[in-house]
C-alpha cells in the first residue's frame, strides 16, 4: 500500500495531462499511487491518459459509465484509493516536485490533524506562472473558514480516517464541491496551512473552475446552506453582511430607493428569497 494516493478527475482535459503526469513522476517522495477516474468524457481523454502512464503501474486508470458530475467522481475516488493520506490533482494542473515530500512530512508531524494545504499559483494555459495565491490559516469556525477568498485550496491533502468522520464529498455539488468538504474538515479536526506554493493552477475556457463568477457564487451559498443545517445556525444574517452589504443597506435603504431597488433585483437576494432565507425581502 502506498503512502499517499494521488485522486484525479478527469473530464476531458486528457489534452492537458502529460505536464500533470510529468509532475507526478518526478516528485522526490516517490511512495505514491495515481488513481484516476475518467467521467465518461466525450473527447478522447482516456485514449490519451492510458497512453501516457502505460507502463507505469502506479497509475490506476478507472471511467465512470456514464457522465457523473464532479462531487460524484471525487467521492469515489477515494473510495478507490489505497493510501491513509489523499490528495486531489486536476488532469489539467501539475505540482512541483517536492510537493509530496513536503505534505506528508506534515501529516507525520501533525497526527490530530485532518487536512493540510499550501499556495498555489496561477498558470496561464501553456502553464507558465501569473502570480502566487496564498492560503491562510484557519484556526475556529469563523468566516475564514467559509472559505470566500480560496483561505484553504490546492494543494489540499487530507487524511482518510479523519474526512470519514463527516459526511464526505456531496454527490449533488456541481460546483464548490471543494468548498463544501473543506469546511466538513474544519468542523471535525484541526488544520494546517502550509506556506509554500505547492501547486500549479493552470487557468484555460475548459475548466469546471473557470466557469462564471456568477455560477460560482451559486454553487458556494449551496454549500453555506448545507453547511448552517449541519451546525444548526441561521445564515441569513451573513448572508445580509456577505451579498447585501447589510450596513449600506441599514444606513441608506430607507432614504434611498434606488438603492432598495437595486437590492430587490439582485439575483442573489431573489435566490435567498425562493430559500426562504431572506425575510426581508416582502419589506423592500
């Protein structure tokens, strides 16, 4: 069995895989698996995979029937997996080569603790580096861990005994599936941040990541919501504060009525409103 299993969901990006293979080959901790799950893409991304690790059998190559959507295929790529420790890898992204070293010497050195992250940086398509994105340390359930500004992200590395304590990747996220078991991790165990860029981002039109803001925004207050019924709170008041700029909105609503209009018309209150979770809405 291996140290660390390395989880990739592949949806056709088999395109972009040699640069994540060629990354993952060269680490210098080398006691790893690769297991990789292709969700019924409909270019010829398992063709190309199987090609490129042929020959290596610490790649294991597995497709879903039919098309299952992100939360699906990553929650059973951990069912697949052999190692105590896992990490996700996009077939489009990479990581540099002491990535694994680096993780797993934090998971020994931090036993009670469940998920342990880095920076990462952004890439543009030919994956050559932008800039650097910095994670921060989460220390209590508070908004950080809510996770609005990528606080936790890429390279985020979990240990499997700890992540089955809660109630693993959601099947029905289309998107912020990540967000979603992020928090999940927060909530049973600690988490470590690690200060070092890790990992590749690389930023393309085909990427279930680089879809709109807006699309975005939806699928994370999906995971909020899940997250408040899980902890019992009301989350209308953040969700006030967060979209709705509550303190704007106590000082000028009522002077202002093009302002009370604009906040009636935002998709984001209307959403909140069909969720029952903006009472305010009937007043405005």
């Amino acid at each position: 069995m291996s140290k660390i299993s390395i989880l990739i969901a592949n949806y056709n990006n088999g395109h972009f895989f040699k640069e994540c293979f060629d990354s993952i080959a060269a680490q210098t901790f080398t006691d790893w698996e690769a297991v990789i799950l292709d969700d019924a893409s409909k270019d010829n991304s398992l063709d190309l995979i199987r090609n490129i690790t042929k020959g290596d059998s610490r790649f294991k190559i597995h497709a879903n029937e039919a098309n299952k959507g992100v939360g699906y295929t990553k929650r059973k790529l951990i069912e697949l997996s052999s190692s105590e420790i896992c990490g996700f890898l996009d077939p489009d992204d990479a990581l540099t080569s002491n990535a694994l070293e680096i993780v797993f010497k934090a998971h020994s050195e931090n036993p009670e603790v469940g998920l342990v992250y880095s920076n990462f940086i952004f890439c543009d398509d030919q994956l050559n580096k932008i800039r650097t994105h910095k994670g921060t340390q989460i220390t209590g359930l508070d908004e950080k861990y809510l996770n609005f500004h990528a606080e936790i992200s890429h390279f985020a590395t979990f240990k499997k005994n700890i992540y089955n304590r809660t109630s693993g990747i959601d099947i029905y996220l289309k998107m912020a599936e990540d967000k979603d078991w992020y928090m999940k991790m927060c909530e049973v165990a600690p988490v470590k941040y690690i200060d070092e860029d890790l990992y590749l981002y690389r930023v393309h039109g085909g990427g279930i990541s680089n879809k709109s803001e807006d699309q975005a925004a939806y699928w994370h207050w999906v995971a909020l919501i899940k997250m408040a019924e899980r902890r019992n709170i009301n989350i209308e008041d953040f969700f006030l504060a967060s979209y709705v700029r509550i303190e704007q909105y106590n000082k000028e609503t009522i002077h202002n009525t093009n302002l009370k209009r604009e906040i009636k018309n935002s998709r984001w209150v209307k959403l909140g409103n069909i969720l029952g979770l903006c009472k305010f809405y009937k007043h405005l």
